[in-house]
C-alpha cells in the first residue's frame, strides 16, 4: 500500500511538472532552442535508423571530408530504438523527445523509491522526486534529443536496484545494477563517476573487512559485477573508435580539455560564465537549498555514518572535481556537461532524509521541503520559458527555428531528390541545416571561411555536391552564382540552388 501511494502521488507530481514546463510543445519540436548543434546530432541518428534500422551502422547527415556520412559518439543505442518507431508506426513525430520523457519519469521514480525505503513515508518520496525535478538541466534535456539525460536516469535507476540487491541479499539485482551502469557508461561516459566511486568503495570495503561474512558484499558477485561492466565499456568504446576511424568521422569529441591547457584570464572568465549561465540551470534555488541542508546534516553527523555512505561521498565528489577539470573549457557554454555532476545533489539529498527524519517531525520536514518545491519550480518554470522563447525567436541566425525543419517531401516534392548532395555555408555545426533540410551535404564545419572556387570544383568532382542551400539571400555571391545559377527552392526561409543539367 506504501509503495501504491507513493507511486499516485509520484505520477500526479510529474504530469503536474510536466504541464508546468510546458511538455506539451516540446514533445512536438525538432532539436530547438540552446545547443541545437548536439540536439541535431543525435536527430540525425535517429532519422537515419528510421530509414535502415541496422544498428551497427550508425550514420549523419554530414558527409565529412571523406564523403562519408557513417559516424558514432556514443552507444546509439536510444537513437535506434527511436528509429525503429519512427520506422514501424507514423507517430510521434520526434520519438527521442518521448523515449527521454519516458527514461526521465522511470529514473525520477527509482530515486524516490529509494527514498521511500529510507524514511518510510510516500510524501517525502515524492516531494524528494519533485526536487530533482526542478533542475532546469534534467527537465530542458530530460525529453530531448541528447544522451546525457537517459544515461544520468539509468544511474538513478541503478542505486534502485543496488539498494534492492543489499535489502535482499540479491545477486539478480546486482546484475540488473551491473547492466544499468553499463548502460548509463556507454550513453555517456562520463556517468561512470558514481559506477567508479562505488566500485573503489567496494574494493576498498573488502580490503578493510567492512563487509559482514556472508552477505553479498563479502562474496565473488560483486567482483563479476564490476568485470562485467568494464569489459562492456571497453569493447564497445573500441568498436566505436574503430567504426570512426574506418570511415574518417572527425566530428564526435573524444579528447579532454583540461583547465591546466589555458592560461589565468581564460580560466577565471570560464568560471565567471559558468558561475553566471551554469549554475542557474544545473539546480534550482530550492534544489540548492535542499541540499545544503544536506550537506550540513552529513557534515555534523560525518563520523556516525555508515562506511559505504562516506565513502561513496568522497569518492563521488572527488570524481565531480577531477570530470570538472578536465573538461574544464566546455564547462563555459555546454549546461548539459553538469548532468552527471546531478549524483551529488541526489547523494546528499539522499543521506539527508536518512538523517533528517531521526531527528525532526515529518510534518516539519514536509513543510520544508514544499517550500523548497515551490520555489524551485518557480525557478526551473522560469527557465524554461526563456528557453521556450528563444527555440521560436532565435537569438542569431546560426539557430533554426522550428518551422525550418522541412518534412522529407518537401524538397522531393519541389524536384529535389533524396540523392541530393547540399551545402550549407551559413551552419557551423555538423547537422543541424542538412537535418532541418533531411539532405545529406557540407556545412561551414567543415570548411570555415575556405570555401572558395577549388573547394567547390573539388567537392562538385570528386563527391557529386548538386545543392547550395542559403538562409539570407544577401549571401548569394558571385562564387555560389557560378556554381549554382539556377534557385530551385524557396520557403521557410530557405532558398536552395542549383546547376542545370546537361542531357
């Protein structure tokens, strides 16, 4: 019965979130709004499986400087089941929004289900899952087309199932722990920072007698567990090296940008930008309150806790601050870069309602945490209709607004087909113009400012370029004239041209 009210009270919670930061229009959006450029890259993997649904053959729409569009950052595995209902069924129109709606509501629920397990009342489950909720972070990417927010879900979902494997004494549970760290990992790597810091808090629980004879911690699972998910990561992050490296894919980011790489005025402006854009929407103001309550509770009663909960702390915040300086330069415009760093918020949340509710009344608690709800869906509610703004009106031209993305027919329709090879000048991302335009080509990513007449008798010759695709017809040179005399296609915003073809 516990567990039943906690789950009514849960779903009431989302669907009213959900209304609150307006789901209703994003579900329904193409990658839209702040940091379109990754959006687009993950849409366009999806729109790919939709056509061919191997899923080890992961493609973009950027053709690169090889002329191959075959590319891979992560596990795409999201990307190919979203695919496969774009394939199979006519509805919904972008299933990556709904898959992470999806992944976001179960993530949310194992993390109020473990704190139904630690205090025992369905209403501080769910206002605790209604916390998390207002991270402006985890509600913008949660229904979106980027990884980080499913994966950041499948770590939530593995303390769920952790909590269950030690309640039970449970080696099917540990496996299922063991596969949602695999999977979170394989998303996005740099979830691995919680797996990590459980893992080293194992061994070194071992290495100190901490773990009761008998119990599960003390045996050979664990071990199993641990060698399970590295060898996954390890062989998948091989073949995804390799795929990238057999078809020349030079987009996907897999190196570091450590802060030691820049000098002082860059780093102290980094911290300035971050401080200002960052930290607003990686946790609301009642987040950030909840926690510090937390943390003030973990600090006081440090000596009393458990060993597993100290040392998962340690080790998880050591992992924040070392994944926190070695992508340091991302850290100035990409939010999304801190939804790993969400396990902190969620750990000391965690072991603050282990440790408030020995102390102090539920009612009192309840009202302190609906107080921090409220101002923190304020804030997160604020946050995202700035965002809801700037998906329609785009702060520069570089952002396409909605109505850009053109269904595949359009172009075919005007007599332009599917085969088309386009170039976007005007994009400096990979995807986003060539998604929008669900062509295959070029954008400025590729060339920068070097687009000039041997590029384009270059790309013309040796890999079949037909298409010049422009937002701003001012942009029409003399260079694109030659090339491309002949405007074939002209609507939202969009004006694409042509060479005629000789018979």
């Amino acid at each position: 019965m516990m567990t039943f009210r906690y789950t009514c009270g849960y779903v009431l919670l989302f669907s009213l979130t959900a209304f609150i930061n307006r789901y209703d229009v994003w579900l329904s959006l193409p990658p839209a709004s702040i940091h379109q450029w990754r959006q687009a890259d993950g849409a366009a993997i999806a729109w790919h499986y939709a056509q061919q649904p191997y899923f080890w053959e992961p493609k973009v729409c950027n053709l690169f400087g090889a002329g191959d569009a075959h590319a891979a950052g992560e596990l795409p595995l999201l990307y190919w089941v979203a695919g496969l209902i774009s394939h199979y069924a006519d509805w919904p129109e972008y299933p990556l929004r709904w898959i992470g709606l999806l992944m976001l509501f179960l993530g949310c629920r194992a993390f109020g289900w473990i704190i139904l397990q630690l205090t025992q009342r369905p209403l501080m489950a769910v206002l605790g899952c209604g916390l998390l909720l207002t991270s402006p972070v985890l509600v913008y990417y949660g229904p979106g087309f980027l990884p980080d927010a499913p994966a950041f879900c499948c770590v939530l979902m593995m303390m769920a199932c952790l909590f269950q494997a030690d309640q039970r004494q449970s080696a099917r549970w540990l496996c299922a722990a063991a596969l949602c760290a695999a999977l979170a990992i394989l998303l996005k790597m740099s979830m691995a920072i919680v797996p990590v810091a459980l893992a080293i808090t194992w061994f070194q629980g071992k290495w100190r007698r901490q773990w009761p004879s008998g119990s599960l911690w003390n045996g050979r699972w664990p071990l199993l567990a641990v060698a399970g998910v590295a060898v996954v990561v390890l062989g998948f992050r091989w073949w995804i090296a390799w795929y990238n490296e057999l078809h020349h894919a030079t987009y996907f980011l897999a190196s570091t940008r450590p802060v030691w790489r820049y000098d002082w005025p860059f780093i102290r402006e980094t911290i300035m930008m971050f401080g200002r854009m960052g930290l607003p929407a990686y946790a609301s103001a009642g987040l950030y309150l909840a926690c510090l309550g937390g943390l003030w509770l973990g600090i006081k009663h440090w000596k009393t806790a458990p060993f597993a909960v100290r040392n998962v702390l340690v080790f998880t915040a050591l992992g924040s601050i070392a994944y926190f300086l070695l992508w340091f330069r991302m850290f100035r415009e990409h939010d999304y870069y801190t939804i790993c760093l969400l396990a902190i918020p969620v750990l000391l949340l965690l072991n603050g309602f282990r440790l408030a509710l020995q102390r102090w009344g539920e009612k009192r608690i309840v009202w302190a945490l609906g107080l921090c709800w409220l101002l923190g869906i304020g804030h997160a509610q604020y946050i995202m209709s700035k965002r809801m703004h700037q998906a329609f009106h785009p702060e520069t031209s570089l952002n396409l607004p909605p109505g850009a993305f053109l269904s595949p027919e359009r172009l075919t329709d005007a007599g332009i087909p599917a085969s088309a090879k386009v170039l976007c000048p005007q994009d400096p991302s990979p995807n986003i113009a060539l998604f929008a335009l669900k062509r295959h080509g070029w954008t400025a990513c590729n060339f920068g400012d070097r687009i000039n007449v041997d590029t384009l008798h270059k790309y013309r010759t040796d890999f079949g370029l037909t298409h010049l695709a422009l937002r701003d017809t001012a942009l029409y040179s003399p260079l694109y004239r030659r090339f491309f005399p002949a405007r074939v296609f002209g609507s939202e915003g969009w004006y694409l041209y042509t060479y005629p073809v000789v018979r």
